[in-house]
C-alpha cells in the first residue's frame, strides 16, 4: 500500500495550503529548485516557471484554468542532460503521461527530477481563459475549483472546459513520485498527498507530514468523472470518424489549415529537431505551383495541409496523450484534438499500448513481436 498523507487547509484557503507544501518541498535539501505554474507579474496569465527562490512561490497557482502549454516539454529542456541538482516539478496528469514518452524517446531523464503531480480539473482554452479570467486571480481561481469540485460546473459563466479536458478519462496522476488528491477530498479542510514510488515515499517521510487515508468517498468520485469522460470521449470518436472517413471529408475537415504548424510546435511528444515539412522536400519551385495547377485546372494555397496532417498522424499517433495543446494552438479552430485522439485511440489500441501509462513499456515501433497483426502480414 502506498503512503498518505495530508496536508491541513486553513482558512478554506486552498492555494495558501498548496503553497505551504511547495515551501516545504523547496527547503529540502535535496531540492535545488521548483518548476510550478505561476502567475506572470505582467499578465494575468499562469506559465510554468522555474524558482529558487522560496518567496517567489506566493504567486503559484496550479489550480488555474490556464494551460497555455504542456510542461512536459519544459520539463525535458531541463532534464536531458545531468545537472547533478535535482528539480522538484508540478505537473498535471497528461504533462507526467508525454513527460514519460519523451523519457522513452530518450528527450528527458527521470534522474535529478522529482514529479508532482496533481489530481486534475481541467482548463480552459486560451481564448476563453482571456475572456474569463478578470483582473482578480485570486478570485478567479477559486470560482473556478470550487465549480469543478462541486461537481455542478457552475460559476464558469459562457465557457466550459476544453474540449480535450471534457473527453480526458486520466484525471488523476499516475506514475508521479508525490500526487496531490483532491477529488472525493474535503478540500476545505485537508488535501491528500499520496506517494506513488518509493523515491516519493522516501520524500514524504522527510516532510514530516501527518498520515492520512484516502476518503471512501474518493475512488468513487474518481470512477464517476472516469465514466462520465469516456462517455464523452466515445461520442467524440463517433463524430470526428463521420466528419473524416474519407478523403474528401478529411479534406473539408482540414481546409482552414494555413501550414502555420503551430500544432507541431505545441505538441509536448513532436520533438524532431528538424521537420521534415520545414526542408526543401517541400520548398517547392515556383513553377512547380503552375504545373500543378494547369493539371488539375485549380490548387488550393497553401500546399500539402492534408499530407502534413496525416504524416503527423502517422509519426505521433502512438505517443499522442491527448492533452489538447494542438488546438489550443491552432490560429483558426480547426479541432485536430479531436482527429488526433480519435486516430490515436485506434493506433494505440492497436498494439495493445497507452502512452504515458510506463516508462519501462517500448514504443510499439521499436520492437518487433512475432505474432504481431498476423492477420496482416500474412506470417502463420
């Protein structure tokens, strides 16, 4: 059985209690510094951000609906190379699941690191986090937990989670070594902090925190959300597969594409250094534009928008988490969350794989099984 523990909410204040245990994970003396999500002095915006300094983390706020970015990749920026000083980093479920297929990809490293992760409420678009968020964060960030702990999802106003957040089935971290509960938790009070390794465990011990057990009520908040998601999830898939099954659909579906690959950039598991689309493979000459165009009497501008998608399909499908950053980044709201899951559900299940779910599973195209898709290949 893993550890528990708690830590005491005062005051219903449940920023100040998450701040308080990020001060005491940062006086270890085994921490050099923090990466947390943290209010921008010049913005009312929440990025990752990396502190040292233990009166910074007043302005920490991991329970904001802004998700401008998956962290994940900063957390491989950090990591790739030894430090020999180790980063205590906050992250939310689907930032841990393309944290541990970067690791896989050998673009992060587990060593000098230790994972934070925290039970999940979702967040808003970009756009709409802009639109909602007011001049008081404080505020702000209350209304929004308390409307998604409440279960009532009330107080959002006009918006409503992303899309990539309503379909998540993976609310709750796993493979953290420390995990902050908050669901089925009476957050008012008390959080829960759970060691999921024994790094994490060891950690736990040395913050000195009170022992606790899960509330009963928990597990089954959890599976509840769980079931409500991939009910969603599912409707999801049904639509997108009618929107896309042939080409021409697909074509529809992507026509607003403006090649500006903001979708790659934001992608946490998209790491080639160099792509492939950015090259003179597709630098073409000018007159190749008007030889096409005499062919098939017309070409829409610019080029290859479907072949880019679908090449990203074929290179990320089985590492996608889901986490929604491609349409978020998107200038002109073509949902390719919503391709991207569908075609990755389909790849990973495929192979009997779940990205994110362990760090010691392969990559499906890194290894070979014998009586792999026999039905295919012919082999009997």
């Amino acid at each position: 059985m893993s550890k528990t523990a708690k830590i005491d909410v005062k005051d219903q204040n449940l920023l100040g209690a998450l701040r308080q245990f990020l001060k005491a994970v940062l006086d270890q003396e085994a921490i050099h510094a923090v990466l947390v999500p943290w209010r921008l002095p010049m913005k009312n915006m929440v990025m990752p951000t990396l502190i040292t300094d233990p009166e910074r983390l007043e302005r920490v706020d991991p329970l904001s609906p802004a998700f401008p970015m998956n962290g994940a990749k900063v957390v491989s920026r950090l990591t790739r190379k030894a430090t020999g000083r180790k980063v205590a980093a906050m992250m939310r479920p689907c930032e841990i699941r393309a944290f541990v297929e970067l690791v896989k990809l050998k673009q992060a490293r587990m060593e000098d690191l230790l994972i934070i992760g925290t039970d999940c409420l979702g967040a808003l678009t970009n756009q709409d986090y802009f639109k909602w968020v007011g001049d008081d964060m404080d505020q702000a960030t209350q209304t929004f937990y308390t409307a998604v702990l409440s279960g009532k999802g009330e107080g959002l106003g006009d918006v409503s989670l992303a899309p990539a957040c309503q379909v998540c089935e993976f609310p709750v971290p796993a493979g953290a070594d420390l995990a902050v509960g908050l669901f089925g938790v009476n957050t008012s009070d008390e959080l829960l902090i759970e060691a999921q390794t024994p790094q994490g465990e060891a950690f736990l011990e040395a913050l000195g925190l009170a022992g606790a057990e899960a509330p009963s009520g928990r597990q089954q908040s959890i599976d509840k959300l769980v079931a409500e998601r991939t009910a969603a999830r599912d409707e999801m898939f049904v639509r997108t597969r009618e929107a896309t099954d042939s080409l021409e659909k697909l074509t529809r579906y992507l026509a607003n594409c403006v090649n500006c690959y903001n979708c790659r950039v934001a992608c946490p598991v998209c790491y080639c250094r160099e792509c492939v689309f950015v090259t003179d493979v597709f630098d073409h000459e000018p007159l190749q534009y008007l030889l096409w165009a005499s062919r098939k009497g017309a070409i829409k501008m610019p080029t290859d928008t479907v072949f880019y998608h679908i090449t990203r399909l074929a290179h990320m499908s089985t590492a996608c988490v889901g986490c929604g950053q491609c349409s978020n980044a998107c200038p002109n709201d073509i949902p390719v969350m919503e391709l991207f899951r569908t075609v990755a559900h389909q790849t990973q299940r495929a192979f009997e794989y779940e990205a994110g779910r362990n760090v010691d599973e392969a990559p499906p195209l890194t290894q070979f099984k014998e009586k792999e898709f026999e039905e295919v290949v012919g082999i009997s």
